[in-house]
C-alpha cells in the first residue's frame, strides 16, 4: 500500500485517535473534580485531537476500495451519473469520445463532433460491469455532453444534456448573432430524455423552452433551450426542478443560474425563479437537493470567484433563492442523502492534488461552512477529471462515481465505494 494513500492515512489517523481518547480518559481519572484551569485547557486540546476527522473515515463515512467502471484506450470517457435501480441494477451513463491522441492530434478537449452518450450497468452491486457499452443518445447535428440521470418515484428515468456543432469558422461568423462558441464548435443548448424501461429504450429529446434572460442563438437562428449540467430533483410533490444557466439579460458571455420545473415527469417545463446572478461572478453547473424541511438547496459551480462554491436555498418551495459563499473549493457537486438523512456532498478537486472530495452535512445542509472536508481520490494525473455522481448500493454503502485520470492517461469512469459505519 502506498504510504501516502488516503486509506493508509486514514488507518493511521483511527489509531491515533484511540491512542488519545485512551489518554483523555486516564487524564480525565487524574483530574477528578478539581477545576484547575491549566488542566481543564489541556483537557479540551486533548478532546480536540481525539475528534479531528482522517482523511476519510470521519463522520461514520470510511472508504473501503476504488474500482474502475469503464476504461478503454481508444475512447476519452467522461461525466458520470449513477442511479440505483428498484431491482437493484446500477446504471451509470457517461459521454464517449474518440481518444484524439490515438489519431496523433495533440490533445483531447471537451467538444468533439463524434461524442455521444453510452450506458454501462452492474447487477451484482457494483462488483462487475458490462464491457461493452448500450447507445443512449447521439445527437443528430453534433456532440453531446454530460448525461445526467435522476430517477423519478415511479422508477422513469430522465437524462438532461446539451451539445455543440462543429462549423468552419467563416461560416460561424455568418450565424445569426450572438452564439456561444468555443473555438469552432457553436453550441445547440439543451434537451431531455425520457425511459419507462430502465434505460433499454428513450423517447425522443424533449427540448425545455429557452430561458428568459437567455441571448444566445442556436446553429438555426433561435434562442438555445434550457441547459445545463447537474442533477434535477423530484420534490415530495411530484414536481422536478432543473437548474438551468443561462446568459444574462445584457451580456450573452456572463452566465447565471434559474430554476425551472415541470408538473409532467419532464415533459413540459415553465419559468420558476433566478437562483444566482451578480454582475462579476458567474454561476453555471448546478446541483438541486430537497431537505427533510423540504427546503430547495442548490450546489453551485461558479467563476470569477476563487473556484469556491455556491450554495442557494430557497424556503418557499422554489419561489425564491438566496445564495452564499459555502468557504470552500470544489466543483460541480452531487448530493446524497444517506439512511440517516444526512447528505454526502461529493464535488470534484482540480488542484493540486487532483482529485474527488466530500463532506458530511446535516439533514438541513446548513452546517456546509463548518463541515469537514474528506479526501476521496488525491492521486489523479490532472484537472481533467472529477464530476462526481453518488447512489446508495445498500443501507450500509455508497457507491460515488467519476472520471479520472492517472499522469494525464486515458480517462476512466472510476468509482470509490464508502462505507457507512
């Protein structure tokens, strides 16, 4: 084992932590019921050590083994989301590109003319994956990104992404104006689609309308559809809410973040509220969570802003959000709620070391500036990597998924199961 690995590390810490709590306690016996203030202030320093969270293993969470999903050397694999299917199926789906390099093109990048959305699935927990993976969706005028899954009560699937088209540069600049595009690829916007059968057949992409502050155009002229990257969620009322970016009102290169929801499982959608907007930092991928108080909570991806994190909440069911400085790096995030209603907030980490983290909140995840942060994955090769995604395998494990990336090789859908003492 790698003496600076985050599980021997966390073995260390546990028996350190033994070690103390034993000697508080014997410190404590000598103590008796004196209040001798020396001693009481080096019996709190002592309680403070004992209780200092490992690396992972704090707050009842210890990681137990990473996997690898998906890895083939001819593909650049990226952007997971899981879901826990009632028959107890995992299914993880992923967007594949060529692997670039292999053509002796000098890097990868995140447009690609031929990316695509592919599914992979485990029927024994997790253990094993099918090699080969299912065709969710190919976009017919040009790349897709990001699949994200969210499984609604009565076991439907919905999978948001968006895409970009490849255009010779003289003809993007013949576009109607203003679009979004990086370098040569224009992007498309967004669209959803729909299962009814664990993933084995999808409706044809329903296209969410623009939202209202949107500027930007589309390849044909019209305002692109909603979008964005990050996990919708179902409230206890039946209605999904999607956390869309969008240009600002007066610059089509400033993106904010809106809610918008659907009363029909996906399949029509209407203008709720703005979640984040602020005239220097912009906000974009966004994950949503509902609270016990059924409180809406969103994790926000931001720039401008020292990559820290956004966290908004909104009290009145979706109506209104205010937004705050969560105090930490890390993006995008996927929250989990775990058996005993805490929530594991999973993110990725693009400095150094590169790598997944986490952190432990309170049922209200309002504890998110004091929580302690857990270090999943250190060891990857770059920032190219991360966008996390979490479900329950069991009442006693979680499974988070990502892609990864070892001294900038081929990119792995990985996988690091935690378990839950």
């Amino acid at each position: 084992m790698n003496p600076r690995s985050p599980e021997r590390r966390n073995r260390i810490s546990k028996v350190w932590r033994r070690l103390i709590w034993l000697d508080v306690r014997r410190f404590g016996k000598q103590i008796g019921n004196t209040l001798n203030p020396s001693r009481i202030l080096v019996l709190l320093v002592l309680l403070s050590v004992a209780w200092t969270p490992a690396v992972l293993g704090a707050a009842g969470v210890s990681k137990a083994r990473d996997i690898v999903i998906y890895e083939d050397p001819l593909f650049y694999s990226a952007f997971p989301s899981i879901v826990h299917r009632p028959d107890g199926e995992l299914i993880v789906a992923f967007r594949r590109a060529p692997e670039r390099r292999r053509f002796k093109e000098t890097g990868i990048t995140h447009t690609d003319p031929n990316s695509y959305l592919v599914i992979v699935r485990s029927r024994d927990a997790g253990k094993t994956w099918g090699k080969d993976p299912e065709l969710l969706f190919a976009h017919p005028f040009g790349g897709s990104q990001d699949p994200c899954l969210i499984q609604l009560r009565d076991g439907t699937l919905l999978c948001s992404s968006y895409g970009w088209a490849r255009l010779e540069m003289d003809a993007i600049a013949k576009l109607k104006q203003p679009v979004a595009n990086y370098g040569n690829f224009v992007f498309l916007g967004g669209y959803i689609l729909k299962s009814r059968d664990g993933g084995r057949s999808w409706t044809p992409p329903i296209i969410p309308p623009p939202n209202p502050t949107e500027l930007n155009l589309d390849i044909f002229g019209k305002t692109v559809p909603a979008y964005n990257r990050g996990a919708m969620c179902q409230s206890r009322d039946g209605r999904v809410h999607f956390a869309v970016a969008a240009s600002a009102r007066n610059n089509a290169k400033h993106t904010e973040v809106h809610l918008m929801s659907s009363g029909d499982q996906g399949q029509t959608w209407t203008y709720s509220c703005q979640i984040a907007a602020d005239p220097k930092i912009q906000f974009n991928e966004t994950s949503l969570f509902e609270t016990p108080k059924r409180d809406l909570v969103a994790f926000i991806r931001t720039e401008g802003f020292g990559d820290h994190t956004v966290i908004a909440r909104s009290t009145d069911h979706g109506k209104s959000f205010h937004w705050e400085d969560a105090g930490f790096q890390g993006h995008p995030h996927y929250a989990l709620q775990l058996p005993d209603r805490r929530v594991l907030l999973v993110y990725g980490y693009r400095h150094k070391p590169f790598g997944i983290r986490a952190r432990i909140l309170d049922p209200e995840c309002r504890d998110v500036k004091n929580s302690e942060e857990l270090i999943i994955r250190d060891d990857g090769g770059n920032g190219d990597l991360g966008y996390p995604w979490a479900t329950l395998v069991s009442k006693k494990q979680a499974l988070v998924v990502y892609y990864f990336n070892q001294n900038d090789g081929v990119r792995q859908i990985g996988g690091t199961f935690l378990d839950l003492d």
